[in-house]
C-alpha cells in the first residue's frame, strides 16, 4: 500500500501521517515513512529521539549524493545529468527506524511552475518513483501542499491519496486545489481526513464543503495533541482519542481499498 498525504500548512498532515505509521507498525504492516515537506517535523509525530537524528541530513541537502548519482553538482542548470540515477539503495542507507516505522527525510527543493529541472529534483522524482513502485513495504508520505514536485511517472503506484482539511475555508479551498492537481496527475483515489473537529457544526462545514470527496474519518480538536508538538513529543504516545480516531481511519481505509 503507497499512501500520500497532504493539506494546507498547519491543518495536522504530519500528525495524520506520524500516527497512522505508527498504528499500522502496531498491527504489522512494515513501514516506510517518508518526509517529503520542507518543515521535515514527521520525526517529531514519530517520536523518534533527537539522538537518533543526529547527523541525519535531507536527501534533497546531499550535494555530494546528488553530484555523485546524477553527475552534476546540486543547482545546475543547462548541463547535461543522468535523468535515471540509482536511488534503490538510499532508504536503508539514509534512514533510522522507531518503533517498527523507518523513516526517510526527503527534504524539498525551491518549486517553480513545474518545478525546476535540475540534478537534485530529478534525483528526488527517482526516489518517490522507486518508493511508489518497487518497495514491499507500506510507505506513507508526508508531503507538501503543493503536487508540482511529482509526475505521472511518480504517481502510477499510488494507492491511497489524503487530503487533511480543518473545518474553514480556506483549509477547504486548497483541498480543492489540491484535488484538481492529482486528477490532472491521474490520481483515481482521493480521499479527505477532517481534523481538529470540535462539534457536529464543525463535522458538517468539511463534509457539505467537500461533498464530491470521500471521508476516512475525523480527529477530535484536543489541546493535549497541540502541547504534544510544543514538546516536541509524538501525541500517538499520550492521546488516546487520537488511537481511536486513527483506529478507525485505518478502518474505512481497508474497506474502501480491498487489497489493503
């Protein structure tokens, strides 16, 4: 199972994200995490320990990765590099596991239109295809908002796509957005999580605001998730209403998905 994640900034992806690796390690599927958004904060939801981390640097930040696998030095434009470059070593080289989950922090590159054409994205693309297409594992990506930095190349292999929205407009609006991108990209499957739900008014503004998406669930609004990243600790850890929720996410994800 490959599964996307993504959303406005702010609206809890990384907290879907973090939590949902977590439960399903729990109940044994093996996985690949995958921290595709420039704030890089899925070890945090993890609660992976900072010592772990230590000398763990982005994909995207490796100048001399990039330069060694694509030929050409990071930011280079106008040269010739290897559009292929092998990428199916790095997720057991670069990353670190916590509780069942292993974890790989991609890092982003500066985004333009398309995104740029350079040795470091194409070196990203190869990885996200590779990661879609030809791992075993369960991988989950905590992404962007923005969709620019695939392709149909990257997105063939993928099974599940959730977009988190919070009950306001805006948060709606960009799932919107986010929505016309991955049908462009031939995306089939796009689903919404509604987080930080405090009432049935709040439940009711996400699911007649975005009626043309299928719903997995909802995550209860709880200021003890909201102090768990102030912390700097993961909320599976100390929210029983965050398990419960995700519980049943993961729930309605194997009944919509058979093959899950």
């Amino acid at each position: 199972m490959k599964i996307a994640i993504s959303g406005k900034g702010g609206v809890g992806k990384t907290t879907l994200a973090g939590a949902l690796a977590r439960y399903l390690a729990e109940n044994g599927k093996r996985i690949l995490a995958i921290d595709a958004d420039a704030d890089s904060n899925l070890a945090s939801a993890l609660g992976v320990p900072k010592d772990k981390l230590e000398g763990l640097t982005p994909i995207a930040e490796m100048n001399n990765l990039i330069e060694e696998r694509t030929g050409a030095k990071k930011g280079s434009f106008g040269i010739f590099f290897k559009l292929n470059p092998k990428v199916d070593d790095l997720p057991e080289r670069f990353s670190v596991d916590h509780k069942g989950v292993k974890l790989l922090i991609l890092g982003s590159v500066p985004q333009a239109g398309g995104g740029c054409f350079c040795p470091e994205n194409v070196l990203l693309k190869g990885l996200i295809r590779h990661l879609f297409l030809q791992r075993d594992d369960t991988v989950i990506v905590d992404m962007e908002a923005g969709l620019e930095h695939l392709g149909r190349g990257s997105t063939k292999g993928m099974d599940l796509f959730i977009v988190v929205v919070e009950p306001g407009q805006r948060s709606l609006q960009t799932a919107r957005h986010i929505k016309k991108l991955a049908y462009d990209l031939g995306i089939p499957k796009i689903f919404i999580v509604g987080n930080k739900v405090a009432s049935e008014k709040d439940q009711r503004i996400i699911t007649e605001g975005l009626s043309d998406m299928e719903l997995l669930g909802f995550i209860p609004f709880d200021s003890q998730i909201m102090d768990a990243d102030r912390d700097g600790v993961s909320p599976y850890d100390i929210n029983s209403s965050l398990k419960e929720a995700i519980k049943e996410i993961a729930n309605n994800m194997e009944k919509k998905i058979p093959s899950f």
